[in-house]
C-alpha cells in the first residue's frame, strides 16, 4: 500500500506543465505595414483595426509564423499622446498551426506610426495555446529594438 501511495505522489509531483517557468524568445525583422481599417469615424478613431501576419524565429532558430490583431480602443486628442490599442495574437510554433501560443492585452501606442516606437517595452498576457502549449499562461514581453527588429520573450508559468 505504501508503494502505491508513494508511485501516486510521484506521479502527481511530475505530472505538472511540461511548460511550467519555461522562456522562450521570438525575434523577427521590422514589420510590415498592416491591413489597416478605418473602422470608427474617419481617420485615425476609436474602432479602427490593424492586422498583421509575418514570420519570425524562435529561440531555437524554428520558423514562427505570427498573427496579430490591434483594435483601437482610446484616440489621443493631441500628437502628442498616446493611443490604446487592444491586441490579440496567435503565435503558431509548427506550419499546421497545431502549437501556438494566444496573446492579450492593452498596449498604449503613438499616433503616428502603427507600432511602438523603438526601445519601448510592452507586456501582454499569455491566456492560452494549443497542442504543446495547451494550457499556457504567463506573460510575453514585446521589445521593438533601436534596428527596427523585435524580441518577444515569453515566460510560461
């Protein structure tokens, strides 16, 4: 009995994410220019989405391919301000888009221009992913880098 309660404790003790406190990095280039839709009134408003799909590498020098979906939800009155943009992203880690891994979150951004400027830092979410990543949580943090190139790091709890 004491080795079936001891195999029990040991299975439930390894049994946790393969993923728990795993970093994983993505970089890619500059990014494209989005799909951009003017959704809210005209111009630069309050509903208008940007949407992206590029590639990236990951840390293990893998092709990533990435999704991302940005949906303004507060305009700045003057240039000088930022913006909010609410994002959702997949990043798919296989060419079947079997293990990926799902981003949210607010981000505040300049008004000018469709990403963060360079040298700034942003953490969103990981609420979610699919195949070897079911489950995951924790959080990505977005670099744009002085060369125009992004690092993503994720840390999964």
């Amino acid at each position: 009995m004491k080795q079936l309660f001891l195999f029990a404790v040991s299975v439930l003790f390894f049994s946790g994410s393969v993923l728990a406190n795993t970093t994983l990095t993505v970089t890619h280039g500059p990014t494209p220019a989005p799909t951009y839709l003017d959704a809210g009134e005209p111009g630069d408003s309050v509903g208008d989405v940007r949407i992206w799909r590029f590639g990236g590498k990951s840390s293990g020098n893998e092709a990533v391919i990435m999704d991302w979906l940005m949906t303004t939800t507060g305009h700045a009155e003057h240039t000088t301000e930022l913006e909010s943009r609410l994002t959702l992203s997949v990043v798919s880690f296989d060419d079947k888009g079997k293990d990926t891994i799902l981003l949210q979150g607010v981000g505040l951004y300049p008004t000018t221009g469709s990403t963060l400027k360079a040298d700034v830092t942003l953490q969103r979410a990981i609420t979610g992913g699919t195949g070897k990543y079911a489950g995951a949580s924790g959080v990505v943090t977005s670099t744009h880098l002085a060369d125009g190139s992004w690092q993503h790091v994720f840390d999964l709890e």
